[in-house]
C-alpha cells in the first residue's frame, strides 16, 4: 500500500514568510509523529499525536512552530516568520501507535520535506 | 526525559569484518529500543527492535543488536560487513509509559571499505 507521503518535497522561502508543510500518513495508523533532520544534529523530535489525546508537543523549539492533525490523519506542520536556522529536512513518521499501553510498532517515514530558508 | 548517545559520529570498517555501532540510553522507566538505517538519498528504515525477552534481537540484512540493561546498552552488530552496509544508523528509545514520544540519537555513519 501506499507510504507515508510528504508534500512538498522542496520548499525555499524567504525569511520571515510562513510555510505550512503536510503529511499523509499510512491509513490507520494512529500515531504521528514530526521530525527535523539538520547535518550533524541527527534527528530532533517536534511533536507527537496518539489518536485523540493531547499532542506531546515537547521538542517544538519555538512558538513559530505548531502543528495539527485533521481527523486523525493528515498534519500540518506550520512555522510562522520562518528565520535561516529553520533550514532542515522535516520528517514525518507515522506508526499503528499504542495498543493499549507503550507504542512498540516501528515508525514508517516519508521522504521529508527540504526547507530553505533565504 | 528520554535520551539516546551515540558516541562515534563514524565507524570505519573493511568488508568481512564484524560491525559494532554504539548506543547508550537513559529512560526513567523500561525501555523500547530501536534501530533504523538511512541509505544515501533514501528515506529512514526500520532494522530491528527490543520488546523484552531475549536480550539478543535479529533484525533485517543479517544485523542484530544486544540489549544490557545494566550497561544501559544496546549496541548494533553485524557478524560479516558488506559496502552496501554503508549509511547512517540512528538509535532510538522509548519509555513503555504510554504516550511518550520516540526519541532517536545523532546518528552514526557507518562506512565498510572494500
């Protein structure tokens, strides 16, 4: 079946400028998950949503940042008044999530969006 | 909190010979341990993973990996390296505590040299 799907691949943008990037994750997965890879910061977490409950929202690294998800499926990762040290490829995971207790499932990732920020 | 170290930024072997990439963890409770490699221009994929049970875990293209909780370890092994072993490795973890998120290391690049 189809994968997780993230869109768009590329994004350049001029600092200060909002961007809103999407993921579509594998259908009935319930858990999904953001990331930010930079070279040589490996893969930083952003946010994490588990069905209905509240999202874990921890490794935002700023107000600018912020993040829905419609339905129980699709995300939007928006960063508002985007600055040059945004410039990262974001990830999005999504997994089948917590089964009645801790999440084991491995986590299927898009291809990443590729954010540069001028 | 959750977190992962990989101490070697890079892991440098000959083909045929064994592989070792390192990860240390700390979680406040028990934890999930996981694995997942990323091939150059290809998206991160998952190699293996630690439930409970045995401590040694067999995982995709012939690697495994060894939990120590004693040790807060769980390094990443591989009996016979080949080049196309070369990529990045990260380590991740996870509180059995529903609802905490997966957290992953910096990564290591693993080249095997023919």
């Amino acid at each position: 079946g189809a994968g997780v799907s993230q869109s768009p691949s590329n994004k350049v943008t001029e600092k200060g400028k909002d961007v809103e990037l999407r993921c579509d994750p594998i259908s009935g997965h319930t858990a999904l998950y953001w990331y930010r890879q930079s070279l040589g910061q490996g893969l930083e977490f952003l946010i994490y949503f588990q069905g209905n409950s509240a999202p874990d929202k921890s490794g935002l690294p700023s107000d600018r940042f912020s993040a829905e998800r419609t339905g129980g499926s699709v995300s939007t990762l928006t960063i508002q008044r985007t600055q040059q040290e945004d410039s990262a490829v974001y990830l999005c995971a999504s997994s089948l999530g917590a089964r009645g207790g801790g999440d084991n499932s491995p986590l299927h990732f898009g291809n990443g969006t590729r954010l540069t920020v001028t | 909190a959750q977190s992962v170290a990989q101490p070697e930024d890079q892991v440098n072997v000959a083909e045929g010979n064994p592989l070792t990439v390192k990860c240390t963890y700390s979680v406040s409770g028990n934890p999930y341990l996981f694995w997942y490699v990323q091939y150059p221009n290809r998206g991160l994929q998952f190699l293996l993973k630690y439930i409970t049970g045995d401590n040694l875990v067999k995982g995709s293209y012939g690697f495994e990996a060894e939990f120590n909780k004693s040790q807060t370890s769980f390094h990443l092994k591989k009996p016979s390296a080949l080049v196309s072993d070369s990529a990045l490795y990260f380590c991740a973890v996870r509180d059995r505590q529903a609802g905490t998120a997966l957290i992953f290391g910096k990564g290591t690049t693993l080249s095997v040299s023919s």
